[in-house]
C-alpha cells in the first residue's frame, strides 16, 4: 500500500486507474448489514454481528458449510448465494455514492489519465451499485469504462477456484481495457481498492495499489492528489 505523501508523485507516472466499487467508490456497508441480518431471518437465526463481519471476508463456499452446521441442514453454495442476493434487493438502505469519488474520477481525467472501475459482485447486486456509480461517471462528463468480472460467476465457478479466477481476470483485462490502450498502460497501472483481492489482482497485472479504508477514503487520495 502506498503511503499518504506517496500519492501525488504514484499518479504522476500511471497511465489507467482501476477503482474497485464496493466500499471504494460506493458505500454499501449498511445495505450489507441490513441484507445479512434479512439472510439470517430466513433461516430463523438471530441478528448476528459477528457473522456479518465474518461474511464480508468470505465466500458463498466459505459461508455454506458454517451456516449448514447452524440450521443442521445441508445448505449449497447456490442457495447462500441466491438468498443473500434475494436479501439485498429487498434491503430498503440506500446505497450511497462515496465522498470524493466524482472529484478524484474528474481530477485522474482531467489529468490525462484512463479510469474504468470493476466489480466481481453478483450481476443482481452490480446492477443496483451502477444506479449509484451513474452519478460519479456523470460528474466526469459521462467518460469511463466499465470492466465487469460478473460473468465469471454466470460460467458456474465460484471465487474459491482462484487460479482459475485470477487468470480469467487477466484475460478479460486483455481483452476489455489493455487492448484499446498504448502498450505501455500495461505498466504504468494503478488499483484503487478496499480488500485483499484488490490487492491481488493488483499484483497478478503488476500495478500500483492504493488500499483505501475507513479512516483513509477516496476523499483523502483526492486531496492528497490536489494539495
């Protein structure tokens, strides 16, 4: 990760900036809790904190096997995905565009750079966050691109196949982005994320990484990039 001081002079030498959306570029943490809690209900299990925090780290792979424990019943990998989805439809919190996200985006394009966002959520739930990410592309003069990963899922494979997952990145990388860009774009990246597997992709492709966080925003890389 790089440091705060460290912003100004990253930017300067990258070419494309990949923003992951989640918690990124739109915050979703509370549509998330609430959906958790309305996934728990389904199964007549209480409101659960912990499992919430323990979710947002894991997979429907990860989750079926704790939650069939739980219910003594076999639950699928399918059916946690289809029902978590379910729940954050019905979720009536907004989802909320990020302080700071339409000015960096403005300011990275003002600058000559290429911004594109991506996102490995359920198709479902990537539609419901573009709703929101319309206002940041529109505060930047309707420029940008929008790599999608959600088709992986679509393919039937999860997450948990991560070699597999990580070379299909690379691949619709390639074909969606690098290719319309001058060579040495592929070089001259930068990911702009909030997890660990933004820092991994952002390893696999060779590009700079910026994790942001509660505390250290998309508002903060802006007025670092702008002080």
């Amino acid at each position: 990760m790089k440091l705060q001081h460290d912003v100004k002079q990253l930017v300067d030498g990258i070419g494309l900036v990949i923003f992951d959306i989640d918690q990124t570029l739109v915050d979703s943490l509370e549509r998330n809790r609430d959906a958790a809690q309305r996934f728990l209900s389904l199964y007549g299990l209480p409101h659960d904190d912990d499992f919430f925090a323990a979710a947002a780290t894991k997979t429907a792979a990860d989750v079926a096997p704790d939650l069939s424990r739980r219910v003594r019943r076999p639950i699928s990998e399918a059916e946690v995905m289809k029902n978590y989805v379910d729940s954050y439809l019905a979720s009536p919190v907004p989802i909320h565009v990020m302080d700071g996200a339409a000015s960096l985006i403005d300011r990275l394009k003002s600058m000559g750079k290429v911004v594109t966002a991506m996102t490995a959520a359920g198709k479902r739930i990537h539609d419901i966050n573009m709703v929101a990410l319309q206002e940041v592309y529109a505060a930047s003069g309707g420029r940008g691109m929008m790599f999608d990963a959600t088709h992986y899922y679509h393919d039937g494979h999860t997450r948990k196949d991560a070699e597999a997952f990580d070379c299909l990145l690379q691949h619709r990388l390639q074909q969606r982005i690098y290719e319309s860009l001058p060579e040495d774009f592929r070089t001259r990246t930068l990911v702009i994320g909030d997890s660990s597997t933004d820092m991994v992709l952002a390893a696999m492709i060779g590009a700079q990484f910026i994790r942001v966080r509660p505390t250290y925003t998309v508002l903060d890389v802006y007025r670092q990039l702008t002080a």
